[in-house]
C-alpha cells in the first residue's frame, strides 16, 4: 500500500472496536463498563496516534483518505468530546439498566466515522464515513430498549436521517455526473473555470448543503432536533450535542473550501439564509422550553447559526472562528451534559428545568460551574464563550457583512434570556431536595475541567487561536 | 514615578481577595466572619492604591499615565493595555473609594451567603477599575460587561421582592446595548487595524462610517448613563437591589456611560457627535425636567433618587455634549459629586430600611429628634444632591450650565429649571422624612448612627464639602486632559453644530446622511445580487 502510516489511528479504532465487539458478545451486557472503560482507552491512544502524526500530511487509499493539520485538530478534539461523553455516560447506564455491550462499541464506530468524515477526500469516502456515523448514532438513540420515548426518537431520527443522506447522496451523484469525478480536488480544479460552473452543479451544492444542513440541524432542517435530544436517552444526547457536530461542521468546511471553494459566491447566500433563521430560531423558540436536554437542542440550533457566520465570511480567519466557536461549544456542552447527568433525585433523572430550582444551596460547586457555562454560553466576557462570538463576528465584520454581524448580536440577546432563566433558576429559587449524590466523581472531573478552560482562555487565548489559525491556513494553501 | 504595575496590582488585588475568601472552610458564622474582614481589607488595601496613584499622579501632562503593555493576544493584535488620563484617574479612585463603604454598610445586613456577597462586590470592584483603566477597547469591551455578571447576582440574589424581574431587566438592556458596541469595535478595529484606544483616538475613520459607529456606541452609553427614554431599567434595579448594590449602582456603574462618551464617542468620531450633539441636548434636557417631574410624585425614596440620578445624568450628558471645557468639566465633575453624593443618599435609605423595612416615605416622620446626627449627615447630603454652593453638587451642575449656556441659552434656562424641580423634592423628602411630627411609633423609637454607620458617611461628606468648597483640590488634575480633548475636537467646528440646532429641531430626521456604500455592499451580500 501506499502511505498507510497516516491512518493508523482510524486502523488502530477500527480494529480495536471489532475486538471490543467480539469481547462483548462472549462476555455479555455485564461486561458493559469495562468494555465502556476500553473505549475510552482506544479513544485516549486514538489520540496519541493522531498527535503522532501530527506533522504528516498527505493522500492514502486511492486518494480517498486525507490527512492534513486541518484534520488532525478536529480529530483530535473530536476524540476528547468523545472520551468526554463516553465517560459521562457509565454510571448513567448503570442507573437506568441500559448496560448493552453495543452502547461503547457503537460510540467507537461513531466516532471511527467522525474521524474518517473529516478526513474524506471524495464524495465516496464522504458517503460513507458520514453514514458509519450516523447508523450507529440512529442505534445508539433507541438503546433504551423498553422506552418508547427512545424507541420514537430513534425511528425519527433515522427516518430524517435517510431522508437527508438521500438527498446529499443525490447531491452527491449530480455533482458527479455533471463534473465527471468524484475527488475534491479534482471537482475544484475543474470549476475553476467558470465556463463549467453548470445549473446541475449547483443544483448537486445545494442538495449536499441540505443534507449537510440535516445533520448539524440547521434551520429549516432542523426538526428532528427537539425531539430526538429530547427523546434519547440523556447520555446519548450528551454524545449527539457534544460531538458528531464537530465532525459535521468540519466535513462541511472541507465540502466548502476544497471542492467548492474556487465558488464561494454559490454558497455563501445559502449559508446567510441557514444561519440567519437558525440563529433565530434557536433564541426564539428555546425561550418557552421546560426541559433541559429540548432546551439544549434549540440552544444547538442557534449555536450552528452563529458558527456558520465564519464559514459565511469564507475567509481564512472565518474558518478559524467557526473551529474556535465549535471548539468551545463542545467545552460548554460537554460541561452542561455533565451536570444535566449529575442531576437525579431519588434514583430519577431531573429533566425539568425548574427542577433544578435551588441547587445552590444543595450543590454548590455544581450549581456555580452551571451558572459559570451559562454565563459563557450567553457570550459574557470574560468567560471563553465571548472568545467565540468575538471570533465569529469579527470574520463577519472583516468580511464586512455588518447586518449579519448586527442580526447575530440582537439574537445572542434573546438567547441570553433563557441561558439567564437556568442561572434564576439555580441561583435565586428555593432549593427543593438534595440530588443524589452517588457517581460524581468522574463527571464532577469533566465538569471541573470544561469549567477552568472556560474561565481560564481568557489568560491566554493566543492558544487556542493560533491552533486553529494554523488548521485552517492548510485549506487556504491549494486556493 | 513608581515602578511597579500599579493599575494592574489595584484591578486584580480584589480577585487576590476573592481567592481567599474561597478557601475559607469551617462553620458559617466564623467563616462569614472571615470573609467579611478579608473583603475590607483587600478594597481598603486597594483603595490605599488607589491614594498613591493620585499622589504620584502627574498633572502636567496630558498623556496617559502609569501605562502598562502586554501582548495580551497576539493573534488579533489585542495588547493588555492599561492606564490613566485626567479624565479615567478619579474614577478609578471613585471605584476604589465606594467598594469599601459599600463592604462596611452590609456589615450587619447581610446574613444569607455572606461569602458569595463578598466575593460578587470584589469582582465587581475588578471590572470597575479594570473598566476605567482599560486603554484597549477589546480589553474595555471585557471589563465593561463583565460587570453584569456580579451586578445581576447581587440583584437576583440579595434583592427585594421583584429582584428577578429587576435583574433580567437590567442585564438585557444593558447587554442589548453593549453588543451593539461590540460590533463597533469590530468594525473600529477593521477599518483603522487595531483595537488600541490611544491610537484609535488619534485616527478618526470616514465620515459616513462615524455616524453608525456613534450610533453603535451611543447605544450601549446611553443605556448605562442611562439616558432618556432607555432609563427605565434603573429605577426597577435601584429599587430592588441591596443597598450595597444600589450604591454602586448609582456611584459608578451610571458613570460608566459618561466615561465611554469622553473616551470613545467624543474623541473617536468627531464629526458624528457634533452632528448628533443637538439630540443629546434634547434628550438630556427632557430627561432632567421629565425625570424630576417623575421623582416628585414617587412615595418610594429609593425610586426618587433613582429617578433623581436620571435627572442628574441628564445634567453630564449636556455637558459633555457643549464639547467645550466648562462643559466637559463639569460634566466630570457632576458625575464625581453624583458618585459620591447619590450614592451617599442611597446609604442613608439604607440605614433607616434597615431599622424599618421600609422604603414608604409617609412611613417616617419626625425622625430629627431621636436621630439628630443622621438628620445632619441626610441633609448635607440632600443640599449637595439640590446643587447647593459649598457643596461639590453645585460645581457639577454649574458648569455644566455654563457650558451649555455658551452653546445655547435656552439650553442653559431648560436644564436650570430640572434644579428647581431637584430642590422641590428633594425638600419634600426631607420634610416628610425627618421633620414633621412623629405619628409612627417604630419610626419614633428608631436609634442613630452607630459608629459603623457613621464611619460610612464621614468620608464621603468631608469630600462633598472639600470639593465644593476647593473644586481645584481634582480639578487642575482633570483640567489638561479636558483641554486636549477640546483642543482634538476643536477643528471640527462646534458653530456649525449650533447652527444646526437653531434651524433644526430633531437633528436625527431627515438631514441623516445617505446610506454609505459599505452597508449597500453588505445589503446586496444578504440578497441574491452579489457578482462576482
């Protein structure tokens, strides 16, 4: 073969999770933690291998892999939300009587997917990566076997699922036929010329923009979202909030910029209607929500909106920002999530928001970190999350898209409502019972850990930012 | 000079405190104990600082002072830079100055999580000094809303029956406002490349960009000055937080408005804020007569000083708007003496709702005779609060008028009227409360100052008499920094703006100026007409 050594890290999960899937049909659902415990080891060396490689850059596969700095970060950030997400997630199995041997075997070939997706260098391996991912998501929602709730967030889940990979793959086939290949840069080279931009190949972009659009849930393909976050069960949301979204963004961010990136005036209008509804969708229609997790799912929405704002600018910068604002997202998320599975009174699990009423003076450290990552997710400075919109808007700015810029902020103002109600809600009402206290440990680490990122960037945010300047410049060198 | 980075030491010595008082352990009464003195003594030692850096001050140059520069952010050539000018120097120290007071007059008050209370006015005091020091917008930009954050718990938290609905008003206005600016200083930073204020000041961008920048700017400003009509949030919050809070509320936080004009609005887009003086000469105008016809019939006394601040506010913004040096100074310095004063007013409800858990004026009466010394203290205050001469209210607003007077005389005339109108309640209240007979028992039977409570107000009087008396004793500190502000704007023609006002009544219609190229652009990026 050729350069093989550049996938070792997806090999290494690939084979590591067939291993872990042999384990756990001998061993059987009691053997759950510690193939749980296995994966999060394979993710850990995961990313040991992706670092390793971290220099290498290149083509295997028939040139349908690629590896560059672009996708080393976002693999590399995608196993963290993954080891994260997975770790939050044990007790929670246990306390629910979910302990499939499938529920870390599935994450593993999730993520498996996720790291091909950023590392997809034609519209097959795009195809297919994007679908490994995204059937084992469709399983993993309805892993609750006896809940219906479950079961009717996964059926749904999949259906829009089939229906947006439908599309993209639609999209996909136009694109093909009408420039004749299916690698990206070959497909750029070829619309470099703008005698060959067709209607078919515009047509194809937007059928694959919609497809791309169902899965980071962008409005208007966004309704599966609510009901799906709301539905599975809330260790899977966790996994759905924290991370397939990443991969998805960076997928887009590839599609964009090297397949599409000699026609960005194609894109971008689609882009600008996406973010701006989503945006305000997700203030708007999160202000009335009672539970947490559907809270969350809104809050996504309007999150993508303003992530989308950098890719929108279509500058180098721009797509640092939206790395940026994905990167903290995750952080916030995979704090929240954290908290949201700390959360059970008498062996249920607290979904409401004012449920929560009070926690302060029954958990102080849990309620603060919450107060702190809400803070953050409204864009208060000088916690991380005003780095992000900082980021998003001044590639906005400097794009000198100054309405959306100025549409983005208003919004973040409705939004900043309901990320307030939960602080009212822990802080200033009346505390109702004690949560239980059993199992914290590990998710009072992960919520203590998003905790000081989010109040420490401000020390040194150049850290971040010169990682992403960096990951992103790979995709400006072939422009 | 001193050598060490003492505007960096005063702005992070209260997290310094906030730290300690974290790892405060054992049982509640002690460590409430604990934390208590570990607050006062990290704002006093602050505040001991903050007398070194006026000492050391030097008020022969204009410049800025005791700067100090990190690449703080290499990546958007965003540097840690601080410093002082004549201009920001006395509100450090206003900052420094009220934190302590504020510590001491919730001494006994507070019971419920004493710690956190501490610990939300030490981080207060933190983004308050950082926000005056702060010589890079960005930088500005953090410690200015991050103000919010300790300000909304300590409403949310400590406050009255409404705080809730008190608190989200106050932080979505205000954050409604300030995002606006961040847009602004994005789009600062993209046209002159760099987000240094120094710089920013000696680089006005085009014409046509000023005008939405102003307007950028005036939003978040004018919301925290707070100016009419975007002043309604005030009165909700001073009502329901804290006394406490309502002090800084009223003594630094509204000053935060003025500042931003004479450091960003005035200096940075010249041409836009002559254009736009005439509105803010209206509007200052009807907030002083509105809002003092609004104090006059409220029962509540903390909603009439809210209001009365309102009022006062009206009077700094008409000053600094004249753009000339009476003005600006007076300006200054009303917003010095409404610092000291207000909040001084808003400690004096404080003590007598301690004893009575009331704010209902008709509730007292009569209180001269078994609170002789309060009585003295309520009404020094109250005369400065009136625009009394000898007292540090009177030079404020005699300025200011002075300043307008040259713009306009009907200016001057207007704004005179919003101090009858102080005086009218302000004497009210001060009849009803303390003179008068004493028809309620509890309020009859109420103590006087005790030596804590005197220790509060001691201090702040001594200082309204001092600066009324000696207005010289800041004023030739502040004095250069104004000029050069005057002299940079000089050039800009103040006549022609007061041509304008003469022929035109409402500045904002009409004569605005058509819509530059820049945001046609953009409007054509929204749509579907964007070539290539």
């Amino acid at each position: 073969m050729e350069n093989i050594v550049i996938a070792t890290p997806e090999i290494f999960l690939a084979l590591s999770g067939m291993l872990l899937l042999m384990l756990g049909v001998f061993k059987g659902d009691s053997y759950t933690k510690n193939l749980c415990w296995g994966t999060i080891a394979v993710f850990a060396f995961g990313v040991v291998l992706v670092f390793a490689n971290r220099g290498l850059s290149g083509d295997t596969f028939f040139n349908m892999f690629h590896l560059d700095a672009f996708g080393t970060y976002l693999k590399v950030i995608i196993l963290l939300g993954l080891i994260a997400s997975l770790a939050m997630a044990i007790p929670y199995l246990r306390q629910e009587k979910m302990e499939h041997f499938e529920y870390p075997v599935l994450t593993l070939f999730a993520g498996l997917g996720m790291m091909m997706m950023v590392s997809s260098n034609n519209l097959l391996s795009l195809y297919v990566a994007l679908e490994l991912q995204a059937l084992s998501l469709y399983v993993l929602a309805t892993i609750h076997r006896f809940s219906m709730r479950s079961a009717e967030a996964g059926l749904k889940y999949f259906i829009l699922g089939a229906l947006s990979s439908g599309m993209l793959l639609f999209g996909a086939s136009l694109i093909y036929g009408f420039t004749g290949t299916i690698h990206f840069s070959e497909i750029a080279t070829f619309l470099s010329t703008p005698e060959n931009v067709s209607e078919g190949v515009i047509i194809g972009l937007v059928f694959l923009l919609v497809g791309f659009a169902f899965k980071i849930s962008a409005v208007p393909f966004h309704m599966w979202t609510p009901d799906v976050y709301e539905g599975s069960p809330t260790s899977v949301t966790a996994l759905f909030v924290i991370v397939p979204k990443v991969a998805a963004m960076g997928l887009l961010i590839r599609v964009l910029f090297e397949m599409f990136g000699t026609i960005p005036d194609q894109w971008a209008q689609v882009l600008v209607i996406l973010s701006v509804l989503s945006m305000a969708w997700g203030a708007f229609a999160a202000l009335t929500q009672e539970n947490i997790k559907r809270l969350m799912a809104y809050s996504s929405i309007g999150n993508m909106g303003y992530a989308m704002i950098g890719l929108i600018a279509g500058t180098e910068q721009g797509v640092s920002s939206t790395l940026i604002y994905m990167t903290l997202y995750m952080i916030m998320t995979a704090g929240v999530f954290s908290i949201v599975l700390c959360l059970r009174r008498n062996g249920i699990a607290i979904e409401r928001i004012s449920d929560m009423g009070g926690l302060v003076h029954t958990n102080p450290v849990i309620a603060y970190i919450l107060v702190i990552l809400m803070f953050s997710m409204t864009g208060l400075p000088p916690m991380a999350g005003f780095f992000g919109k900082l980021a998003v808007f001044n590639a906005a700015v400097s794009a000198e898209y100054y309405t959306l810029a100025v549409f983005g902020v208003l919004t973040s103002v409705v939004a900043a409502y309901y990320y307030l109600r939960i602080i009212k809600v822990v802080l200033f009402d009346q505390s109702i019972d004690e949560i239980d206290h059993t199992d914290l440990f590990v998710k009072k680490v992960i919520m203590i850990v998003c905790a000081l990122i989010v109040v420490g960037l401000i020390a040194k945010p150049s850290l971040l930012f010169n990682t992403t300047d960096q990951a992103s410049s790979i995709l400006f060198e072939k422009l | 000079m001193i050598t060490f980075p003492i505007l960096s030491l005063m702005t992070f010595l209260p997290l310094v405190g906030v730290l300690f008082i974290l790892i405060i352990r054992g049982d509640a009464e002690i460590s409430a104990r604990n934390a208590k003195a570990i607050a006062l003594w990290s704002s006093l030692f602050t505040f001991a600082l903050s007398c070194v850096l006026l000492v050391n001050f030097d008020e022969t140059k204009t410049g800025f002072q005791f700067v100090e520069m990190i690449d703080w952010f290499p990546a958007y050539g965003i540097k840690y830079h601080l410093g002082v000018d004549g201009i920001s120097l006395f509100f450090v120290i206003l900052s420094s100055f009220l934190t302590p007071i504020c510590i001491l007059s919730s001494w006994n008050v507070v019971q419920r999580r004493v710690k956190e209370y501490m610990m939300a006015f030490l981080v207060l005091e933190t983004f308050m000094i950082g926000t005056f020091a702060a010589l890079d917008s960005i930088l500005f930009y953090v410690f200015f809303e991050g103000v919010l954050i300790p300000m909304f718990l300590i409403i949310g938290i400590w406050g009255g029956d409404r705080r809730i609905y008190s608190a989200f008003k106050f932080f979505l206005y205000t954050f409604l406002g300030s995002v606006l600016m961040l847009v602004a200083i994005l789009t600062l930073y993209f046209q002159v490349g760099t987000t240094d204020i120094p710089t920013l000041m000696a680089s006005p961008v085009a014409t046509y960009m000023q005008y939405w920048l102003w307007l950028a700017f005036f939003a978040s400003f004018a919301v925290k000055m707070p100016m009419w009509p975007v002043h309604t949030w005030l009165p909700d919050a001073h009502v329901e937080a804290p006394t406490a809070g309502s002090v800084i509320l009223a003594g630094v936080l509204l000053k935060m408005g003025g500042y931003g004009f004479l450091r960003f609005s005035i200096p940075m887009f010249p041409d836009a804020t002559l254009y736009f003086a005439p509105m803010v000469y209206w509007l200052s105008i009807i907030a002083i007569i509105y809002t003092s016809l609004v104090a006059l019939s409220q029962q509540d006394m903390k909603k009439m000083i809210a209001y009365s601040s309102v009022a006062h506010m009206g009077f700094v913004t008409l000053g600094i708007f004249t753009l000339n040096v009476q003005g600006i100074e007076g300006g200054i310095f009303q917003m010095l003496s409404h610092g000291l004063i207000s909040a001084a007013l808003f400690l004096c409800v404080g003590v007598v709702y301690d004893r009575m858990h009331t704010r209902d004026i008709n509730r007292y009466g009569g209180i001269v005779r078994n609170m002789p010394k309060y009585a003295t203290v309520f009404m020094i205050l109250l005369l400065g609060s009136v625009g009394l001469p000898g007292t540090s209210g009177f030079v404020g607003e005699f300025l200011a008028l002075l300043g307008a007077y040259q713009v306009d005389p009907y200016l001057a005339i207007l704004a005179g009227t919003g101090v009858v109108l102080g005086a009218t309640y302000m004497l009210w209240l001060y009849k009803t409360v303390i003179f008068g007979p004493q028809v309620h028992a509890d309020a009859s039977g109420m103590s006087d100052l005790d030596w804590r409570e005197t220790a509060m107000f001691v201090p702040i009087v001594v200082l309204v008499i001092a600066l009324g008396v000696y207005p010289s004793l800041i004023m030739e500190k502040i004095s250069p920094s104004v000029k050069q502000l005057v002299a940079q704007i000089e050039p800009y023609s103040v006549k022609e703006a007061n041509l304008q006002m003469f022929t035109n009544i409402e500045p904002a219609s009409g004569k605005f100026p058509p819509m530059p190229d820049v945001i046609k652009n953009d409007n054509d990026k929204m749509g579907m007409t964007k070539d290539k």
